[in-house]
C-alpha cells in the first residue's frame, strides 16, 4: 500500500513553522509526525503539501493510496483503523475525515459514498502552541513506541537516576555524572547524544541523535531537545526540532523552535504575563493576534531565526524565518521573516546575506544547503513581503 500524508486544515495555523516544511515534518515528542507514521506502518511515506514544497517533499501516487492527515496524531486505534482501510472506506473522528482510501483514476472523492470508520480519542494539531501542549503526551506515546521489545543501554552508575525503568538510552550515547529524574514521566537519549556533568533533568525528556545538553543545565519536562541541537540553561516544556543552538544560561519555556535556530548568551523569554491574564498570539491566518486561551506561553520562531546576546522576548512572540533579533529593548511581539530587528526598528534582512548566514551554520555541521532550500526561503521572503513594509 502506498501512504500519503498531507497537510488539511491546520497547516496555516501552524506557520511559521510549516513555511519551510510540510505538517507532517513537524517534530511533536521525540519523532516527527512522518517519522511516527512510518515507525507504525513499516512503510516510507510521501507527502501532499504546498506547491512550492514539492520538489522537496515530493508526493508519490500510485493505483491505490492511502490518504492521512498529518495534523492528527497516530494512536493505536488510528494506526490499526489506517492499516485495515479498504476501497471506499474512510476514516473520521468527531466528525473530522482523518484518513481515506483513493484510487488514481477518481478525480474527486465522493465522501458520502464511503463506509465511515470511527475512531476516538485521537490528539489533533490545531495551533501553534499544541505542539508544546501536546508535547508530553506525545514524549510517552513514541517512548512507547520505541521502547517496546528493545533494550536500554546500561545507566552508568555515577548518573542519579530516578525511575530507571522509564530512562531509555541507545548505544552509543554518553551520560556524564548527572540527574535523571523520570518520577513524572519517561527519558529518552538518542544514540551519539551527550549530557554534560551536572545536567538536571526531569522527564518527560527527549533528547535526538547527536544533540548535546551541556553543563549544569535545568531541564523541565515536558521538552524535546530535537537531533544535533545543543541547549543549556533552564529550559521548561519547549521543542526544538533540529540543528538549533540554546547553549547558554537563560530561560525558555513554553516555545517551539525550528531548525538551524541560534540563541545569544543570556537570551530569554517571558512565557507568562505580569497580570496573570491568557496570552495573545499572532496568526497568520487572521493577521490579528488570537485568543490562546493559554496562561503559559513563550516563543514561536521559525527556521533560521537568530538572536543576539541578551535578548529578551515577550509573553507570546512570533518570530517568522530567517529573523535576526537584538538591541537592549524588548522586541516587537510579531517579527516577520527576513527582519533585522532591534530598539523597535525593524529593517529588511537582504536575501543574499541571509543565505550566506545560513550557509556557514549548516556548513558547521557538515551540511549543504540545497537548490531547493534556498528556493523555499526565497519563496518565503516574497510571500512575506507584506509583512515587512512600513
């Protein structure tokens, strides 16, 4: 069978993030939402998204496909209901179509000619800060996931461990003397991983592949540290999907960042109001700042996006992609993307620079920026433009 994850509905609210990939590259516990899916199916999946995507996140569509909204979170009961559908069949919960069998020959599906296949209690993706909210259910659901049937490296015995059996180290991670403390909920190291000496951790905790957390960090759960990214400093249930840098004091909580993010020594953000009030948030769906209905939250930053040393952020900051922030003053609660912003003033972040800063941070990990990544964040820069002008 062939598999197709593609965006729905949520894709807009959940931009910055999926300016530069598809939703179901978006990293939610300690795997992306494909990563999940093919984890479950034992398949490799492609993707229907933004035009401008597709070239590198091709789809693939054969005489019969399986069609599944990345925006809701596979489940057991959903990975079981996928595996069995048959022609004809599609499969809802409350309401929503979350999946569906397709042949290539139909134009259109006719929804209300198909068997309707019900399931519960499926987690969805609707805003931006779901990813966090849902963070730690998402951490013990791919904890189990993964565990299952597999053998944790041994736990060095200058490590405090707390709740070993729900501390899950790959082979070749190196744990330095250190917490761990999985009393409320599971740690999971990634294999080539490191904790420095007197790292604090408290689950639920993911750590990726070759990420690095460094000494006398404080970490809360519930927080992915996501592959090859480095953190320190105090840290609280905030994502970082990849390649991104928070490796000096300061505080972050209740965010997502994306990848080949950097953070200044001593940035930090506010993720709740001196009035105790819920916290507003900026949509690029409405262009207006939306209701959260959240007393917690910090910062959304997309891809790309840097700060300087010291740099403080507002409760409920959006920062768009390739964003330089800096400057004594707090800045603006909505940052658009390719901005050189500081002290309130925000200036254009010429393209050509931008690509040549991206070009040396992913040079520092052995990676080639692609004819395809540079297009994409051009693509970006011209859809944005709007949001730059005076």
């Amino acid at each position: 069978m062939n598999y197709i994850l593609f965006d729905g509905a949520c894709r807009e609210a959940l931009l910055p993030f999926t300016f530069t990939r598809p939703v179901a590259d978006l990293r939610i516990g300690i795997l992306t939402i494909r990563e999940k899916w093919e984890t479950f199916l034992r398949f490799t999946t492609t993707t229907l998204t933004e035009e401008y995507l597709e070239e590198k996140y091709p789809m693939l569509e054969l005489e019969e496909n399986i069609f599944i909204n990345a925006g809701y979170l596979p489940n057991l009961a959903f990975f079981k209901a996928v595996k069995n559908l048959k022609k004809n069949q599609a499969v809802f919960c409350d309401d929503e179509m979350i999946a569906f069998y397709s042949c290539e020959d139909q134009e259109e599906v006719d929804f209300s000619t198909y068997d309707i296949i019900e399931v519960q209690d499926v987690k969805a993706i609707e805003h931006k800060w779901d990813l966090f909210l849902l963070n730690d259910y998402a951490i013990r659901q791919d904890f189990e996931l993964l565990s299952k049937d597999e053998f944790s490296a041994d736990i060095p015995v200058y490590v405090q461990a707390i709740n070993k059996e729900q501390i899950f180290i790959e082979e070749g991670a190196q744990i330095n003397p250190c917490i761990l403390n999985a009393s409320s909920g599971p740690i999971y190291i990634a294999k080539d991983a490191v904790v420095l000496d007197g790292a604090m951790i408290r689950g639920p905790f993911a750590l990726g592949e070759k990420a690095l957390v460094k000494m006398g960090a404080k970490i809360y759960g519930a927080t992915t540290v996501g592959p090859n990214c480095k953190v320190g400093g105090e840290i609280k249930n905030s994502i970082l999907f990849a390649n991104s840098n928070k490796g000096h004091e300061g505080y972050l909580g209740n965010s997502v960042i994306g990848e080949w993010c950097n953070f200044g020594a001593d940035s930090n953000v506010s993720n709740l109001k001196n009035t105790y009030s819920n916290v507003r948030l900026w949509s690029y769906e409405e262009e207006i700042y939306e209701e959260t209905n959240q007393l917690l939250c910090g910062l959304m930053m997309g891809d790309h996006s840097k700060t300087s040393i010291n740099t403080m952020f507002n409760t409920g900051t959006v920062v768009g992609v390739s964003a330089h922030i800096f400057g004594s003053d707090l800045p603006e609660k909505f940052i658009p993307s390719f901005s050189w912003s500081g002290n309130k003033i925000i200036d254009v972040y010429r393209f050509k620079k931008a690509i040549r800063t991206a070009t040396k941070m992913m040079e520092l990990s052995s990676v080639e920026i692609s004819a395809q990544d540079i297009a994409i964040l051009e693509h970006v820069k011209n859809i944005t433009e709007k949001y730059r002008k005076k």
